[in-house]
C-alpha cells in the first residue's frame, strides 16, 4: 500500500506536469461515469490532457471509458471534467482510484460532482430514471482513507454526518422542479463488479435499504469527502435488479439507456454548476 510520502511526491509530479500544460484554475471538479463521456458537450474547452500523459494517473482499462481531463467552462464556472474513471475491478487499489480526486484538490477543486451508471433495487424506479444520491453503502472491501493517514489533507476519523452537502441537495430538487425532470433520490450501494448481481443479492441490497447498486464511486467520495470538498452525485438507473422479475442485462443495453438519459443529466449537472 503506498503511504502518504509516496502518494504526496507523486502529486507533486502530477500536479507540476498538469500545470506547465494547462494553465488554468479550476473550481469545480466532475466525474463522469459509463457511457455519460458525452456530458462535457457545453463545456467550453480550454485544454485536455490524456491519462497517460499525467505522472503516475491511472490508465482507464473499461471500454466506454475515454480517459482524459478535460478543463474549461460549464456555464460560466471553472471546471475539470475526468470524462472516464477507474475501478476496483480493473486491479487498482483504493488509493489509486481516489488519486485523481487528490489531484483536483490541488489544483483548486472545491465541489465535486460525481455520476455513474447503476443497476435499480428500488421498485418505484425506471430504466432511465435519474437518481441523486443521498447516501451510500460500501460493500466494497475497503477504502481508500485505509493505510497511514497525512492530518493536512484530513482528519484520521472522517466523519460521514453529510457526505452529500444538503445545500446542494436542495439546488438540485429546485433545478429538477424547473425542469419538469423526474428526479430520484436514494441510497447508493457499491459492490466490487465486474459481475452484476444475483437475484439474492439483489434481495438483500433492497432489504438493507439500498434504492441502486453500482461498482464505483463511494471510493472517490470518500477521498473528497476527508479532503473537505463539497459532493453532488447522480446515478443513471441502467437497468433494474428486481429479484422476482429478472431478465439478462448487457454492456450494450446499459450503454444505450446511460446515452438516452444523458441528455437529462446533461441540463441538470449544468444548471447546478451554474448556481455552485
């Protein structure tokens, strides 16, 4: 596991090479999850960096995932869009997934909004529905505030009273309302993937109060969270995981559901950037 001496030299790296590149501020941080790349559309670009290209970033290995920063402005604020993410199924550890998060608090994030692509537990949901979360589960085994910790980007005992910040939240159902856009609000659980669930597990997620389950995420908010950045977080419900009523789900049907309700998210994640 790398400590935090290794992990602070190696954002160094990454940061000096970010900003000799690309000279540019950025406020609000987004991750995009599968199949929603196509939500940078209304940025308006200023520079781009592959992952690749980035000291000790990690590479996407998920097909729908492009692997880029991507920075400029989305309705007048300063962004940096990570238009692809990484996965505790791809073999990286926790610390990994969480190190681009570390980056873009060192080059000036202080709100992250996060989106991802989940299967839906609770009845009441749609294929296509958006779904803000409003807290989370971690079946995941681990996180990536495990290990040593470093008192300057944290506290050793995070707190996890308001991993969503209410205020946000709150513009969000206001947003919504104006839109005329359904929007869900629920219990996120993250599960470590590839492999969706079984109707049992399904049961049981549904039974611990879980509304959707995903393979992301919760690792990237709670390196956000311990680091005192303000959270928003969406799910596209791709597919429904009702234990009674089941029938195969693919990559390719999951993809075309995230690509028709990404114009929704689309207008939603604008507007609340527009009011952050």
């Amino acid at each position: 596991m790398q400590n935090w001496t290794e992990i602070n030299q190696k954002l160094k790296d990454a940061i000096t090479y970010i900003k000799k590149t690309v000279a540019f501020e950025p406020e609000i941080g987004i991750i995009l999850g599968t199949g929603l790349g196509s939500l940078v559309d209304g940025m308006e670009l200023v520079g781009k960096i592959e992952y690749d290209d980035i000291p000790h970033f990690p590479t996407s290995t998920v097909e729908s995932h492009h692997g880029r920063l991507l920075f400029g402005h989305l309705r007048g604020k300063p962004v940096v869009c990570m238009q692809g993410r990484f996965h505790y199924y791809e073999g990286y550890s926790f610390r990994q997934i969480a190190f681009p998060v570390r980056v873009m608090k060192q080059l000036g994030v202080r709100s992250l909004i996060v989106s991802n692509a989940a299967g839906g537990l609770n009845p009441k949901y749609k294929e296509g529905d958006i779904m803000m979360i409003t807290d989370h589960i971690n079946f995941l085994p681990g996180n990536p505030l495990i290990g040593d910790n470093d008192d300057n980007w944290g506290p050793r005992f995070t707190d996890c009273h308001e991993v969503y910040n209410r205020e946000y939240i709150q513009t969000a159902r206001a947003v919504a309302l104006e839109q005329k856009l359904r929007l869900q609000e629920g219990i996120y659980i993250a599960v470590t993937g590839p492999n969706l669930e079984t109707a049992a597990e399904y049961r049981m997620f549904r039974t611990l109060g879980g509304d959707a389950v995903g393979m992301s995420t919760i690792p990237e908010v709670m390196a956000a969270h311990h680091q005192g950045n303000k959270i928003l977080a969406f799910s596209i419900i791709t597919d429904m995981g009702l234990p009674d009523n089941m029938h195969p789900c693919s990559i390719e049907s999951v993809l075309k559901v995230a690509a028709e309700a990404e114009p929704k998210l689309r207008a939603l994640i604008a507007a609340c950037v527009e009011r952050m």
